[in-house]
C-alpha cells in the first residue's frame, strides 16, 4: 500500500485554523480553494480516504451540535459536511474514520465526540475504528503513558504507533 498522508500538525475537524492556517479538514475535504484543499484528482484516485481528527477540537472546546447539523463551526455540523463531501468526491473509495482517544483529564467530553464520529458516520454508512474502545492504551494509567506515548498524554511515540498501525490495518482489511 501507498500512503498518503494529508493529515497536518494542530488541525481541527471543524472549520478552526491553527497557527493563522486553514488546514482543518472540513478545509481539507469542503472548501475548494483554501490553502490546504485535497483535489478531486487525489480523491478519486484513492483506494482509501482515513479520516483520524477530533482531539483538538475536544481539547480546545468546539461547539459540538447535534446530529442534524450542519455549520462548519460545530463538530457534529462540520463532520456530516465532511462525510457528505467525500461521499460525493470519492465514491470508489473506501472511506472510513478513526475516533479519538478516550483522554483522562476529558473523558468525558472525549466521549461526546467519539460518539458523535460513530452517530454521523452510521448515517453515512461509514465504518468506524473506535480508539476509544479499541485503541489498547488506558490514558489515566501513567505506565501506559509511559510506553506508548511522547508523555504528553496526546501523541504516540514510535512503539504506539507501530502498536497502533496493527490495529488499523485489521480495521481497513475488514472495511
């Protein structure tokens, strides 16, 4: 497999710059002539599209909205124009997202938005890797921390990810 990695340091899902940069995905995937657009040419030529965001706008409290919908500015609004614009630009391709990790210092509004993902990909027919339930690493256990990630609780480190990579590449053969 080729890997193509349109995925930038700080982007939100919902339609948030970082550092002045329009580089969220809803940017990405809905706003044809923003700086960081992914072209048609891209998409259509994909076998996957992998969407794995949601972390910052959890950590940094987006608005979340609701199921129905649809301003860029929310995170449930800006994940059904997601979902409804790569259905649209890459309809050969299989498209799939990944959830967030369960973060121990917001476990709960991490959940809101592991469910949202999981509540608007269902109405999309898009399947789900869900870190929440499945990523193997416990964010309150500091061993845990200590093994898979950088130690700031949000990144893995090498052997997470290698840990990690397993779990998606069993998720995508099954997709």
């Amino acid at each position: 497999m080729i890997s193509i990695n349109k995925g930038t340091n700080g982007a939100y899902m919902s339609n948030v710059q970082f550092s002045g940069v329009d580089n969220s995905v809803y940017q990405k995937i809905c706003v044809e002539g923003s700086e960081m657009y992914i072209t048609d040419d891209e998409l259509t030529s994909s076998d996957y599209v992998i969407v794995f965001a949601g972390t910052n706008d959890c950590a940094h409290n987006i608005k979340i909205g609701d199921v129905n919908d649809i301003s860029p500015d929310t995170f449930y609004g800006a994940l059904n124009l997601i979902c409804n614009k790569l259905k649209e630009r890459a309809p050969s391709a299989k498209i799939a997202f990944i959830t967030p990790y369960l973060r121990a210092n917001i476990e709960e509004k991490s959940q809101n938005h592991v469910n949202a993902i999981k509540n608007v990909c269902v109405k999309y027919n898009i399947p789900v890797f869900d870190n929440a339930q499945n990523g193997g690493i416990d964010w309150s256990n500091p061993d845990d921390i200590e093994k898979w990630t950088l130690g700031d609780s949000y990144h893995l480190n090498e052997e997470g990810q290698e840990m990690a990579s397993y779990k998606y590449e069993e998720f995508l053969k099954n997709i």
